[in-house]
C-alpha cells in the first residue's frame, strides 16, 4: 500500500492511499469468509454457507469494513512515517470508492493536526489577591440560611405567609404576548424576588399571601436571559401561590451538632473557620482563571478549522436544545441561534484554544493523570449525584466521556501550577 501525505494548512493534512486490487480483494475474501463462522441461515450448516449467498447477503457490509481496515493502516503509516500529531478523528466519506471495481483502490482523507505553540512564560506572572475575611455579617447571615435549611415547613395560619416563610409558586414571564418562561412548583420566599423584578414590591404581595393568591408584577428582562433579544425589554411576571409555608427553625442546640460543636462561641469559630476556606477556594479559581485567560491572550497560533468547527456545531446544537426547553418554537430557533453566533464562535475558538495551551504547558512540565486520580474523580462524580461508582464508570465508557474527563483533571493540575508559581499581590 502506498501513502503520501501532503500539508494543506498549518493545523491540516491530506492522506492519500492506494491498495493493490489483489490486496483488497484478498482482505475482502478473507473477511467474508471469516463472517461466515458467525452466521447461522436456514438451510445451511454453520460455517458452510455458498459464497454466492455470502456475497449477497453481506457483500457490501464486509467491502465497507476491508475499505475501513485499509485506512486505519493508511493512517498509522502516515503518522509515523511524517511524525504527524493528530487530534479528534475526522469523518470520512466512503461513498466515492469504487470497492467493487477492478483497478487499484484509492482514497484521500484529511487529518486535523495539533497547532505548533511557542510557549511563553507561563510562571511568575502577576494577578492580584481579592480575598476579603469573613465579616460578622457574613457569619450571622450563613447562621441564619443555616437555621432556615433545617426549619420544619408548616402549614400558614390565617395571617398568612410570613417573611421568613416560604411558598411554592407557578412563575410565568411574558413580553407582550409572547410567554418567555413557565415554571411551576418553583420554591420562593417573600425575601428572595425573582430577577428583574422589584424587591419591595414582590416582599408586599407575597407576605400574608395562602394558597390561590395570585398577582402580577412590572420586571425588566435580565441583561443574561438565554434570549438576547429580548434582554433589558420591559416584561410581566405573573405568580401563582399553589402552596404557603411557615418555618420552625431548630432549637440552638440542634444547630451547634451540625458542626460538631456545643455552644454559640465554638460554633463561630467553627463557621467562620469553614467560611474562610470556601472563600479562600473562590479566590483560588478566579486568580487561576484570571491566569489562564491572561495566557490565552498572550498566545496566538492557529487552531484546527474542523475541530473548531465540530465544536462550534456541538454548541449550536446544545443552544437549540437550550431555548426549546425554555420555551422557544420552532420557527424562530434559526434566527435566536444566528443572534448568538458572533458569541458561540468566540467562545468556541477561546476553549480550543485553551485546550491546547494547557496541553502544551502540562507537556512541558510533565504533568500527568494518574489512574487513581480518575478513579477518585469518578467515585466523586457518583456521589454527588447519588449514583453507583459502577453506573458512573458505565456511563463515561458508553459516551466516550473518560478523554475528556482526563483533560479537566489536567487543566486543573496546570491551573494550580499557574496560581502557585504566580506573584500575587495586594490591592
């Protein structure tokens, strides 16, 4: 079999591979009869059917498989004859190829291929600490969500919901005449309005609502509803209280178990031990994210066009999928997809992008996932979701999720390296 590859691009190649009529028609041969150990017709004994049926019946099946074979082979030889990188698999189309004709068979197929980066100085690059400490007010609100968490709901009595009650509520947006968004069975409570919407307002119709109360309020479309068109529009939110709660909070020391502790002053501490690490977490990230973005800035170098492409696809896909649920009909998807266009592709391009630059900074420092790392994930992954490790494991397999899984891990390796080889300094 002859191969030659040819560069189209920075980041493309094109394969071309000729087979031998005979090699082909040997493999072929070959195929077909190896496929007749497992098939069973009436009439024949295992193993024993005629050619001619063969060839009838699974000809063009087996041709397609052979022609499959021939280029696997093709590609491995390009690879490590031209040293090539590959990335993704790319579709190819086999519609072409006269499989049952009599000359040489020949094909040609592109490749993406990994962009050649010229790492910059990835460490002792500058970003600002934004941490704050735990305030009292921070603490005494985190007391007072933690003690709301754990109330007993019951039912209102006649001076109806209270402030600190709680509701099941259908919320309708519309704009005009067109519904934005329907949700029923949705938890709120008198303090906590839904976006876009006055605070005052919504707190004064829903303190002393029951069950069957119904109202209206003027919103403001959120500047990051899924509908770009429609953000920052005048709208109308209309409630519904299906179901009206008063809460029992716990009794102080049912409150200081949940922490392990057995008064008021060691669970402060406690607390604001624990808020300190949560807060110190969130910094962490937005520093390594602050980092990263400022990495992918700085590097410019060319990216695949068809992997971009099939990802870019994918989002497009998913957003289509997005505004269904969220109520938008099918003859006006096309045109709330091309609004985001512009949007979709930057942030396609900005993740590959970032895909191989962490690729090529985990290169040089020689960082790798372990087995046990991914197996810790997976068993993490199971339990916050209350599945089986086993179910888990079956689901990335089915999907072919564990690449991708493998490559969070390593970003988050090279986030770190990032942060803690930053200079990091005060505002």
């Amino acid at each position: 079999m002859q191969v030659s590859v040819d560069k189209t691009g920075p980041c493309e190649a094109k394969v071309s591979f000729s087979v031998p009529r005979e090699d082909f028609d040997r493999e072929y041969q070959a195929a077909l009869k190896a496929s007749a150990k497992n098939v069973t017709m009436k009439g024949f004994r295992a193993g024993k059917i005629p050619a001619k049926i063969l060839e009838k019946e699974f000809g063009e099946q087996v041709r397609q498989h052979a022609i499959e074979h021939f280029m696997g082979k093709a590609f491995d030889q390009a690879v490590e004859e031209n040293e090539l990188q590959p990335v993704g698999h790319e579709r190819v189309d086999i519609s072409e190829i006269d499989m049952a004709g009599s000359g040489d068979l020949e094909h040609s197929f592109s490749i993406s291929l990994k962009p050649e980066i010229e790492l910059g100085s990835y460490k002792g690059l500058e970003v600002t600490n934004e941490l704050e400490p735990v305030s009292d007010e921070e603490i005494s609100e985190a007391i007072a969500d933690l003690r709301m968490q754990q109330s007993t709901p019951g039912p209102v009595d006649e001076s109806g919901l209270p402030e600190d009650g709680q509701a099941l509520c259908k919320l309708t947006w519309t704009c005009g005449d067109e519904t934005l968004l329907e949700r029923e069975g949705l938890r709120m409570a008198p303090l906590a309005p839904p976006p876009g919407v006055d605070a005052e307002q919504f707190k004064e119709k829903m303190v002393g609502g029951q069950a069957g109360l119904a109202f209206e309020l003027e919103m403001k479309i959120p500047d990051d509803f899924e509908r770009e068109d429609m953000r920052g529009k005048d709208g109308n939110c209309a409630i519904e209280i299906t179901e009206a709660f008063q809460m029992t909070p716990p009794p102080d020391e049912d409150v200081w178990k949940m922490l392990g502790v057995d008064s008021a002053e060691e669970f402060d501490k406690v607390a604001r031990e624990r808020m300190g690490e949560a807060k110190q977490n969130q910094e962490n990230m937005r520093q390594e994210t602050a980092l990263l973005e400022g990495l992918i800035g700085a590097h410019e170098f060319d990216l695949p066009a068809q992997m971009v492409e099939n990802q870019l696809e994918n989002r497009r896909l998913q957003l289509r999928q997005q505004l269904t649920q969220n109520g938008v009909e099918e003859d006006g998807l096309d045109a709330a997809v091309a609004e985001r266009e512009e949007e979709l592709q930057e942030t396609t391009q900005k993740g590959v992008r970032a895909l191989f630059l962490v690729s090529a900074i985990a290169e040089a420092e020689e960082l790798k996932v372990e087995e046990s790392e991914m197996t810790a994930e997976l068993q993490s992954i199971a339990q916050r979701h209350g599945a089986q490790y086993d179910e888990v494991v079956e689901h990335y397999r089915k999907n072919g999720l564990f690449q991708q899984l493998q490559m969070e891990l390593l970003e988050r390796k090279v986030r770190v390296l990032l942060r803690e080889n930053a200079k990091t300094t005060e505002p």
